[in-house]
C-alpha cells in the first residue's frame, strides 16, 4: 500500500467521524421536545421495555435494550418479523415500545404498531421523518435530527445508527440516574469478566471465621508460628480486647529473628496495621496492597474486630489484574 492510499483511507475515516460527530452534538444541542417525557413514561413502566427494529434499526435495537437491561431497566427486544408470527404475544399491557425506524415506513413494523395501539400500551417512534406513519402513531417522538450518511454514496445507515445509538443511551442513562441506580446493582447485571470483578466486595472475596490466622497479644512466638503454618497465608492478626491491634508478616520474623521464641505476639507484631472494610471494593483493597507492597489485609469492622482476610491471590484468582 502506499503512502497516497494511507492518506487517503485517513481521510476517509476523519470525514466519517466529523460528519457522525458533528450530528451527535447537533442532537445533543437541540434533543426532541418529547425527551423528558419519554424518560418519565419509561420510568412508570410496570412491566418492560420492548424494543423493536429491522435491519440496522435492529441491530441498533438490540444493543439498547442491552443498555436498559444492565441498568435496572426490565427490557426485551422482538423481531419485528417474528412479531407478526406469534411473538406479538411477549408484548402485553404494562409494557413500553421503542420502535425505531430511520424512514418511518418500514412495512415489518406495522403488526407491531397495530398491536400496541390495539391493547393502549406506550409507545416512544424514534425515526429521521418526524411525518411518518411510525411518528404519527407514537405516543412519544423522538425526532432525529437531519443529517447526512457518512457513506460516499450517502444511502448505507451511518450517521442516522450512529444518532440512534446515541439516543437510546442517553435515555437509557437519564432513566438509570433517575432510578438512583448504584455500582452496587449494576454489579448485579455484570457478575463476569473483569467488570464483574472490579465492582466487587471485598466481603465477597474475604476469607472469614475459623480460616482467619489471629492470635493474642501475649501468646508465645511458638504457638503463633504454628497458627501462621496452619493457615498458610504467610501472615497472623494480633488481637487485643477483641480488636486487632497488630499483624506479624514473614518480614517481621525475619526482623526479629534473634531471640524470636523468647517473645510473644505482641512484640513481634508490626503496630496500627493496613486494614479495609468489608463493603469496600476488592480492586480498593488491592490497590492499599500494591501501594504498600503487602501480599494481605485484614478486614475489620466499625469497631476494629477483625471480620476477615484478604489475600492478593484472591483478587487475582477473581480477575482483578
């Protein structure tokens, strides 16, 4: 390939998204009168959100309904096509429709706006033709704005997904902050993977109960070293009046390894030890453990009783690298 057709194929891609950017921020400039009203209408939804489009309208569809889904939204998306062959029967009373069609009059859609009219269930038309047959028959229009396909011959759905796309997150995210919806539930919807990993609790990943390595303050190096053995994680919690007070790592044996049987826990213990709380995220702990080059942490409660240990594997093991 050579450096003309480069240049070439960059430009291409520049005016692309210059022409695909320049609609987004027109819409967000000027969104569709019916917006907030739509947000509120999908709000007082009992039931879900259907979503509903053919071809790239489709596509586009699927992925906002994903969107709804992951963010305390109920949503569904039916196949037009297969809407007209029985499926009409997933869309019921107490739904909403979000029907999409760039041109309005796309013939696959018109069972399907028959039937939400039929039985009065909501229905939001987002199209390109505010005249349409699907935009006089919604409840709820959301009018893109004028803008021309990206594509040389100006007809293949570009700029008019990319508007769409947009659009149906921006509803999906003004309804998830209406909602109040927390890390904490959207870790719910996303248990896999790494996002599923990075929103947990280091309660979720603690070891707790009769695995903890604790011992007294005044208990004998010789017992503590057979407590640190047993429970294998290279460190034991000194504990005092019910609260931890301290924590012997292999580094304080090292330290202290003249005389080590000679003393007791609390004297080879490393004071005001790195603690976390069991409702803080995992990847929070992580991040105190690789600051201060620890392998471990004790999880202690309000009172500073320890409730729990986490260890570096454990994050790793969840997929927190």
């Amino acid at each position: 390939m050579t450096e003309d057709q480069k240049a070439a194929i960059r430009a291409t891609a520049s005016r692309v998204l210059q022409i695909e950017g320049a609609a987004v921020t027109a819409m967000a400039d000027a969104l569709p009168a019916d917006f907030a009203s739509a947000v509120d209408a999908i709000l007082a939804t009992k039931g879900r959100v259907i979503l509903s489009g053919i071809g790239k309208s489709g596509h586009i569809a699927r992925k906002i309904s994903s969107t709804f889904a992951s963010t305390g939204t109920p949503s569904a998306f039916v196949h037009p096509a297969e809407a007209s062959h029985g499926d009409l029967g997933m869309v019921t009373p107490g739904d909403l429709t979000i029907l999409i069609s760039n041109s309005g009059e796309t013939a696959e859609l018109r069972d399907m706006v028959a039937h939400v009219a039929r039985f009065s269930i909501p229905m939001i038309g987002i199209s390109g033709h505010p005249d349409s047959t699907l935009m006089r028959a919604a409840d709820f229009r959301l009018t893109l704005p004028l803008a021309p396909e990206a594509c040389v011959i100006g007809m293949a759905p570009t700029t008019s997904t990319t508007l769409t796309l947009a659009l149906g997150d921006a509803l999906a995210v003004a309804v998830m902050e209406q909602r109040g919806f927390l890390r904490e539930q959207f870790r719910t919807f996303h248990p896999g993977g790494k996002l599923g990993a990075q929103l947990s609790k280091v309660a979720q990943l603690m070891h707790s109960g009769a695995a903890l390595p604790l011992v007294s303050a005044d208990q004998p190096m010789t017992e503590t070293l057979i407590v640190m053995s047993e429970k294998s994680f290279g460190i034991a919690g000194v504990v005092a009046g019910g609260r931890l007070i301290g924590v012997i790592s292999d580094g304080d044996l090292r330290r202290n390894i003249d005389h080590l049987m000679d003393r007791n826990a609390g004297q080879v213990a490393t004071r005001s030890p790195r603690v976390i709380g069991a409702d803080d995220l995992a990847a929070e702990a992580m991040a105190v453990m690789s600051q201060n080059r620890i392998t471990a942490l004790f999880v202690v409660d309000d009172a500073g009783a320890p409730v729990g240990l986490l260890h570096l594997h454990d994050c790793l093991r969840a997929g927190l690298a």
